[in-house]
C-alpha cells in the first residue's frame, strides 16, 4: 500500500523525498499547489512566445479595423506552415528608435558632448530608422566629405571627415543600438510586386487593390516619405506595409520595408473591449 501512495505523490513531495525531507500533509498540499501553479506558468509561457501573444495599438495608426484601446491576440503558430496574404493585417518586428549606445572617449563625438542613451535621428541630414541606415549612408559619402549628427533635441553637429577606411558610425567611435517594439499594420505587397501611391489609392503591379479593406484614402503628400510615392519595387523577401489610418501612420511609405523575417504573426480575436469583442482580419469568417 505504501508503495501505491508514493507514486500518486506529486512529483515535487517525490522529489523532496529523495533529498530526505518527508513533508507533512499540509506542506505536501502547498508543495502541490506550487507544482500546479509552476507548470501553469510554464505553459503560459510557451503559448505566449510561441503559438500567440496579447497586444495592442497604442496609436490611432489601424483605424478603423484597430482602435487603440482594443486589446488582441496574435496566431503565431499557424504562419509556420502558410504565408500571409496582402490585404492581411500583420505584426511584425520594427526599430521605434536608433540611440546612442556608447562613444569612445577620444572621439570627437565625445568631445563635443555628444551623450550615450540620446535618440539619432540624422546622418548628413538622411532621416536614420536603423543602425544599419546609418552605417549606409557612412559608406555611400565621398572621401573628405563632412559628417554630420543629428540627435533629438540638437541641431546636426559636425563628428569628423569621411576617410576611405570608414565604413560606419563605429569607425567614428559611436556604437549605436536598435529599439525595437512589435508594429502592427497591412500587408500592401510582398517581394518583386511594384507598389504605388496615386490618386488616393494604392495599387500593386498597376492595379488599383479594391474591396473594404482598402476603402479609404492613402495619402502620400509629407515630403519625407520616399517609398510608394513613385512606383517602387518591393525587395524580395520584404514587405510593404500601411496604415489603414493613412493620415496618422508611420509606415512603409516612410522607413522602407519590413523583413520576412521579422514577421510576427496575425491579429486573429478582439477580447478587450467586451462591445467589440470578437473575430477579426478574416479570421472564422470575419471581414
């Protein structure tokens, strides 16, 4: 009989007595609601970083298919075996801000007090969303040519002279880190499609995408954006994503494309608030 009641012991008691400790019952009770309460967490754990996550839009950029106070679940796991589609919303990884991450001491950044944690914003006056941008428009300077720093709040200040052995901000003595947060928009068009901006509209390899997920005006009238003003190529293996917010997003038509690789998933059920509660972005049947 003994040996039939150990082996119903929750694995932790087991575990306890294997090191020599024989816990009372009410210990072994709390040792088992511990276990159960571990195992729980554990599992959410999973689900949250590999089948779907819970977030939100803390910006007016998806109206009307997202308000910012709605509160969604991601479907991670269905997009190991199928692509998503244009006209999907998607969630995706995406730089929110470039920052300062170090500078070496004898560096002329460091000398005219340039600071770690401050926000990049230019390189020669070339708007930077990435580390990687920067370091572009580094190696694409004539050699004697002036560089200069833009960070939030300054204005651009000189940082040194293009030489032929610098290839990027590092070679200047300024290390510069990536913050990235999950973004949420629509997928427009996928690699080799030619996307533009005209009349309102948006159209993909010449055709104007109609039907209720692009019943709206898209706009492409801010001198800073580059990308689907004229017809523009997607890169293969990128994305080009919108706004459905047109007026309020900032998106594709600025920054550029989205790597596949740093696609997330899709928004598939609305659980906060409880009046618009429900399936979305096509998901069992929803528009």
């Amino acid at each position: 009989m003994r040996q039939t009641r150990d082996k119903k012991l929750a694995l932790i008691v087991r575990f306890a007595h294997r090191f020599g400790w024989r816990p009372g019952r009410a210990a072994s009770e709390l040792l088992e609601w511990v276990e159960v309460l571990a195992v729980a967490a554990f599992l959410a754990f999973l689900v949250m970083s590999f089948v779907t996550v819970r977030m939100h839009v803390p910006t007016g950029s998806m109206i009307p298919a997202i308000d910012p106070s709605d509160s969604f679940f991601v479907d991670r796991i269905s997009f190991l075996f199928r692509e998503p589609k244009p006209g999907d919303i998607v969630v995706f990884w995406h730089t929110d801000r470039v920052t300062v991450r170090s500078i070496e001491d004898d560096s002329v950044a460091a000398l005219i007090g340039v600071e770690p944690g401050v926000r990049v914003e230019t390189v020669n006056h070339e708007a930077i969303f990435d580390a990687a941008a920067a370091d572009r428009v580094i190696e694409s300077l004539a050699d004697g040519t002036v560089i200069y720093l833009g960070v939030e709040g300054s204005l651009p200040v000189e940082i040194g002279i293009k030489a032929n052995e610098f290839s990027s901000l590092e070679d200047l003595g300024i290390r510069l880190s990536d913050h990235r947060i999950r973004y949420v928009k629509r997928l427009i068009a996928t690699g080799g499609q030619v996307v533009q901006i005209l009349d309102g509209g948006v159209f993909v390899d010449g055709y104007r995408l109609t039907g209720e997920r692009f019943d709206r005006t898209y706009t492409a009238s801010d001198r800073r954006m580059k990308y689907g003003v004229e017809p523009t190529i997607v890169p293969e293996g990128q994305m080009y994503v919108l706004g459905d917010n047109s007026s309020n997003s900032w998106d594709s038509r600025y920054w550029g494309f989205v790597d596949e690789r740093d696609f997330i998933g899709e928004p598939y059920i609305r659980v906060w608030p409880l009046s618009r509660f429900g399936a979305m972005n096509g998901y069992f049947g929803s528009s």
